[in-house]
C-alpha cells in the first residue's frame, strides 16, 4: 500500500508542476520570451558559460534567474555585468521547479523580447526531471569532469536539446577520451547538438548564442498533455 501511495504522491507533484509550467510557458512564449533550463554539476563554470554566452547574444536581451541552494555570488556578479538578474534560492531543495520559477518570474519585468536563462541547482539528477517551463534544457558538462558522465547520469544527457563541452582548453592535459563520451551521448540521444566551447578563451560561443538564437526565432508554447490518465 504504501509504495502505491508513494507513486501517486509523486504524480500529482509532477502533474502539478508540469501543469504550471505549460503555462508559465505559454506567457512567457507570448512575452517573446525564449526560455533555457541551465543544468550541470557543481564546477563545470554554468555562469561563465551564460556570461559568454551573453556577451555573443545578437539581437535578443538576455535575463537570468540564479538558482542556488543558499548562496548569491552569481547573481551578484552577474548584476554586477549589468545583466537583469533574479535570485531563487531554495534552502535544501536539489533543484528548482515551477511554481518557483512562476513566483519569480512575476517579480521580473520583461521589456524587450530575449532569452531567460534559469541556472538550476548543481547536480545532474533531480534538476533533469522537473519541467520549468523551458523551451529548451541545456546542460553543461566539461572536459575536467571525466568521459563516463553520459553513463553515470543517463537522463539528463537523454533529455538535453543542446550540449555544452566546456573547458577544452584543458584537453591536452587530461586523458578525456571524447569518442567514448560521444558514443555515451549518442546512446541516448541522437540529435542533440554538442558544441565544445572554452569558458577561459571564449572559443565556440559565437556558435552557441547563434544556435539559440534561431531556436528563439521559432519558438512555440510548449503543449501539456496529461500523462496520466489510464490509470484508473
């Protein structure tokens, strides 16, 4: 019985979720709002990653909301970029999920069309579960971290629509082995673009931002379909 009770439970937190993320979705999407889920391990430099990503944005204005567990660095020094910044900090919880999101995003002000990167929390397991009202889940994975991550957190990689190897101008220092890495991704997912950027020289930005850009252009509200009614 009580495992039964467990599942439903979790359900209904995902049904929940899932529900106020289609929405936050659909008005962000009419604000002309492009929404990326930032998801990555402590370490892999996710804020200099946005950081350089931003600096490469053309013709859309980027907004970010920091999430963290306790802490507000990034935010400040983002801010400090003169970046429209927003802080959610979670106090335990091992990643955002929608109705934080929606809370926040009803205290920022959207005055120009652009893309809001949400930097979830540092780990590779929870974050990727939960829908945020994204468009578009973007995870940073590095060169440091070792080539066994596709194999050790399977779902994030599955679930990623865009891929970022970061620090390969540390390559020639490690024994990364890429095709290994590579032939992880594949496994899970076969489409998804991976580009190899340097957070240090700023190489391979350019190809992000302009990536993100053309999603943005084509850019449609996600629809919510309910999963779960056949289980009477």
């Amino acid at each position: 019985m009580h495992d039964v009770l467990k599942v439903n439970v979790m359900e209904n937190i995902h049904d929940e979720n899932d529900h106020i993320a289609a929405h936050l979705n659909e008005d962000l999407t009419e604000q002309g709002i492009y929404v990326i889920n930032v998801m990555g391990a402590p370490g892999v430099g996710k804020t200099t990653t946005l950081k350089n990503i931003i600096k490469n944005l053309k013709n859309r204005k980027p907004y970010v909301i920091e999430g963290d567990i306790e802490s507000d660095i990034d935010t400040k020094d983002l801010r400090g970029l003169g970046i429209d910044t927003f802080q959610i900090n979670t106090f335990g919880a091992c990643h955002l999920d929608a109705p934080l999101v929606h809370n926040s995003v009803q205290n920022m002000k959207f005055d120009e069309k652009g893309v809001l990167f949400i930097e979830n929390i540092g780990n590779l397991v929870c974050p990727a579960e939960f829908s945020i009202g994204e468009h578009c889940k973007m995870l940073i994975s590095t060169v440091t971290e070792g080539s066994d991550k596709p194999y050790k957190y399977p779902l994030a990689f599955e679930k990623a629509d865009i891929i970022i190897l970061n620090k390969v101008d540390l390559l020639p220092y490690l024994d990364f082995d890429e095709d290994f890495f590579m032939k992880g991704v594949r496994a899970l997912n076969k489409e998804v673009p991976v580009f190899k950027v340097s957070g240090k020289t700023g190489e391979g930005f350019t190809e992000v931002a302009a990536w993100i850009e053309k999603k943005a252009e084509e850019a449609k509200a996600i629809e919510h379909h309910h999963h779960h009614h056949h289980h009477e």
